[in-house]
C-alpha cells in the first residue's frame, strides 16, 4: 500500500514538474512503471531500457512483464 501512494504522489509530482529520470533510482523508476504521464513516457521508457544492463533479477522481470504488457497493449 504504501508504494502505491509514494508512487501516486510520486507521478503527481512528475506532472507539475519537468521529469529528470536520470536522478531517479531504478526502484523509484519501476515503482512508477504505469503511472507515468503519456506526455513523458517515451522519455521514461529510455532511461528504464539505459538501465537494463545494471538491474538485478527481480528488476528485470518486473520491467519485462510491463514491456510485454506495453507491447500487447499496441498490438
């Protein structure tokens, strides 16, 4: 519960504020994973795939299960 709210709050803030994923952890970024404006996604998305390399295991399945989700929501 109280990820959901500290991700809630979190994308709040990144939608009154321009979005500096960089300064972000890669947790912070998962935990936001969905929550994201459309507007930033796409910038979102290519400091999440900059970071793939550096993730640990369970990081990693977190971000492909939402990249197939995200993929099929396309198709």
């Amino acid at each position: 519960m109280k990820k959901i709210l500290f991700a809630c709050l979190f994308s709040l803030t990144l939608l009154c504020a321009k979005a500096d994923f960089s300064e972000m952890s890669t947790e912070e970024l998962i935990a936001l994973i969905g929550y994201v404006d459309q507007s930033i996604e796409a910038h979102f998305y290519k400091e999440l795939d900059r970071r793939v390399a550096q993730m640990s295991e369970g990081q990693k399945a977190l971000y492909e299960e939402d990249k197939i989700r995200r993929d099929n929501a396309k198709n």
